[in-house]
C-alpha cells in the first residue's frame, strides 16, 4: 500500500479512491524510457562526484537496463499504489539491486525528475512533429508543382474574387505550416533546458555538477533557479500554442478540403482510403478525415486553455496541480502527430479536376480588377476605372454574360479608352500571367515560390 512509500509519517494507509485519484502512473508510464535515461545520466554524476560509488553506478545502470526491457516487451508490473512512473520504476530498482537504488534519489526529487522527464519527453516529440510538417509541405509542394498553372477562382467573403493559380493556393497553407515549423524550433529553445539539480524547489546540499548532467542529456543549458526549473510548465503551454495554430491551419484547409470535394463545387476528389461511406446511403462518399480535424482541433485548442487555467492560480513552487499537464500535453502530441501523418499522405491523394476549377473561375467576373488595372494604365485614375467596370460588370449581370463575352463596342460604351488589346487582359490565364512579381499567383512565381520553400525546408 501507499503507506509504503511514504513510511514513517503516516499513521494509516492512504484511502483506495485517493490513491486512485491521486495517481498518474496510468498515463505518465508514457515517459518511462525518459525516465531511465534521466536516471541513468543523475547517476552517473552522482558517481563522477563521488556521492555514490562505482559500484552503485553499475548496479543501477543494471537494474535499470532490465527494467527498460521488462517495459519494453510488457511485462513491467505497473502499480497503481507507487502512484507514478517514478516511484513504480525506483521500487522496481530497489528490489533488483537493493541498497544502490535507495541511492538514486540522492540529490533529486520527483519535482525537478518529472520535470526533466517532460522536457525529454517533448523535444523528442516535437522533432517528430517537425519532421511531419516537413513531408505535409512536401506533399503540398508536389500537388502545388503539377498545378502550378491549373486556375480556379480565388475568393474572399466567399465570393469569387480573382483567379488564381492552384499551386499558388496550395502554396499558401505550405507557408503557413512553414512558420510553425519556425515556431516549434523556436519553442525548442526553451523546452531544451536541464531542471534536474533544483530538487525539490530549493537545490541540494550534495555537490552536484548540473552541467555534466545537461551534457549527457544533450540539453543545451541549465535551468538557472532552482524554484522556477520545478514549478514552469510555460514550455509545455508554449507548445501547446504552437499546436493549437498548426491544427488551426489544418482546420482551415480541411474546411476547403470538404467544400471543394462537395459536389457543387467539385474541384477535387480525395481517395477512397481517405473517406468513408454511410450505413443507410449507398451513394455516399464522405470526407471524414477533413471533418475529424476539424473537430479535433477544437480539441487541441482547449487543451491550450487548458494548461493556462491550469498554470495561472499556482504559487511557487511545485504544486501537484502540475500533475495534470500531462494529459492534455499528450492527447495534444498524439492528435497533432496523427493528424499530420494522414494529411501528409492525403494531399498526395488528391484527385484535381481543373475543367470544374476553370468552369468555377468564369463565374463571378473575376477579371474586374484586372478590366480597372487596364484602364489605369491608359491613364485613368483607379477610383474612375473603378466605376466604369462596375458599370460594365452590371451590364453583363443584367446580360447574363461574362466581361469577355462583351463586344468591343459594348465595352467601349463604359470607357472610349478600351481598346483590341483588352482581349489578352480579360482571359483567366492573362489575368494570373499579369500578377508577376515575388508572392504573386503567376505560374512563373508559383515555380518559384516552390524552389524557393524547397531550399528554406531543405528538401
Ligand atoms: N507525478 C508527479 C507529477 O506529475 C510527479 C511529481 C510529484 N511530486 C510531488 N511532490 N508530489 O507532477
């Protein structure tokens, strides 16, 4: 029982639903292999400082070798009664080797290990989550590459608005996963640092070498005091903001995903593996996993709102309250990754269909703007080309038809500096071809654009 563990102090063992409640083994054994190696590089300090000896060194590396391989293949005897992944691997530790695992906490305390565990924890995942942005942009630099020149209509308010390049579109949501590449490596920065050596909240009397230990665990600095290093978790808040905008970016292209596969739209087909049917429609086809990011944002999103609410009431130092960052820090990991894996390999499944794209782009008078630019560059003022297409475009609504279908005569009738040449500006391929500098949509810039993230993602 959990008197056990806390011997002497206590007068009776801890009541059962407490100890369930206060319990996190079930979720935090996740950490175990950091756990050890945490473990492993204390204990090897404690040994080069000579608080323990050699001896006590090759027994814990031992026991705990053993232990990581009972974990490993599942057979490690977890406990709810040593309450976390810490206790349950020490007691484990001490009944293989004896009197050198009671030694181990030496100088440390669950605060400043659980800590270091999370840290560890999270920059492995994190370089797994770069990785994955990694292969989505490459995903999205592939399609964007074949439809470099496939035009649709680009909108705003939902609109139709102007043309634009497909590529260039999906070239959009590449820079935005692009940044949060950026964020994460910047987020990196802070996670990667040494908390062990604050011990409980105040350091230890025992002469520790902190730097040694950062070394082994290939952290590039030491937290610098003692209280903070035991009681931030903004590292972990600061992630879970990173996460919540990655999702987001998902959520907001997985919206497109779903509109542009609806058939009204039907600019794209995603691949059969990617969705699935309904029990009672036979026809049906639906795009669950676009919908299911979407929903799981929301899910990433609170977890954020979460850990803040969770940090903002806590005085220093260590307060158990920061037992409950780890789930939500991990439900965040597992769906961001998932999330991430399957849209890397979705975007390659894409089916694009520029004839419903091009279909699309001739309806809304999408080369209003570009009709206004012409006039300009005969030498009217913006706001009086402004109106003179306006006046034309209603004409065509009225007409039922498209700005190109006018006749010159009839364009004329809304500005006598409309020429022959006006022609070119009017098709959708003109208008993209015009939009010709850096971030623009003209297929020639969309080339670039591409080589230009392939270098930045070193791809
Ligand atoms: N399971 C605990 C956590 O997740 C470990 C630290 C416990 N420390 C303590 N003083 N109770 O935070």
């Amino acid at each position: 029982t959990k008197s056990d563990v806390w011997s002497g102090r206590f007068s009776e063992p801890v009541d059962e639903l407490v100890q369930r409640y206060t319990a996190s083994v079930t979720f935090d054994k996740r950490m175990a292999a950091f756990d050890i190696q945490g473990s492993l590089a204390h204990a090897e300090m404690l040994c080069a400082q000579k608080i323990i000896s050699t001896q006590d060194l090759a027994d814990i590396m031992r026991g705990l070798k053993q232990i990581s391989e009972e974990i490993a293949n599942d057979s490690f005897d977890w406990q709810i009664a040593l309450e976390d992944v810490h206790m349950n691997i020490e007691r484990r530790l001490t009944d293989l080797i004896g009197d050198a695992g009671k030694r181990l906490h030496t100088g440390r305390s669950r605060n400043d290990q659980v800590a270091t565990d999370i840290r560890l924890y999270m920059r492995s995942a994190i370089d797994d989550i770069d990785h994955l942005l990694h292969r989505l942009c490459e995903s999205l630099l592939n399609l964007a590459e074949k439809h470099f020149d496939t035009i649709l209509p680009g909108f705003t308010h939902m609109q139709v608005a102007q043309p634009v390049t497909f590529g260039h579109h999906l070239l959009a949501y590449a820079e935005m996963f692009n940044r949060d590449i950026e964020r994460l490596r910047d987020c990196r920065k802070r996670v990667n640092r040494l908390p062990l050596g604050a011990a409980a909240l105040a350091g230890t009397t025992f002469p520790i070498d902190r730097e040694r230990v950062a070394k082994t665990l290939e952290f590039e600095e030491v937290c610098r005091n003692s209280l903070d290093a035991v009681s931030d978790r903004d590292f972990a808040i600061e992630f879970c903001a990173d996460a919540a905008l990655i999702m987001t970016h998902i959520s907001r292209m997985s919206e497109e995903l779903i509109i542009w596969m609806s058939p009204r739209v039907g600019f794209i087909d995603i691949a059969d593996r990617f969705c699935t049917g309904s029990s009672i429609m036979p026809q049906k086809k639906n795009p669950d996993v676009p919908e299911l990011a979407r929903g799981k944002t929301g899910r990433v999103n609170g977890h954020l709102i979460g850990l803040l609410m969770l940090m903002k009431g806590q005085p220093l130092a260590y307060n158990k309250d920061n037992q409950e960052d780890k789930e939500p820090l991990f439900d965040t990991v597992d769906t961001v990754s998932d999330t991430l894996r399957i849209f890397a390999d979705m975007v390659s499944a894409i089916t694009v269909k520029p004839e419903m794209m091009r279909q699309a782009a001739f309806q809304g008078y999408a080369t209003a703007t570009d009709l206004a630019d012409y006039l300009v560059k005969k030498g009217l003022p913006f706001r009086d080309a402004h109106e003179a297409v306006a006046r034309a475009v209603r004409f065509c609504v009225e007409k039922g038809c498209d700005l190109s279908e006018m006749t010159l005569e009839q364009m004329r009738e809304f500005s006598n500096l409309i020429e022959s040449d006006v022609m070119e500006i009017l098709t959708l391929e003109g208008s993209v071809k015009a939009r010709d500098h850096i971030g623009g949509t003209a297929p020639l810039q969309v080339k670039n654009a591409i080589a230009n993230m392939r270098e930045r993602l070193g791809l």
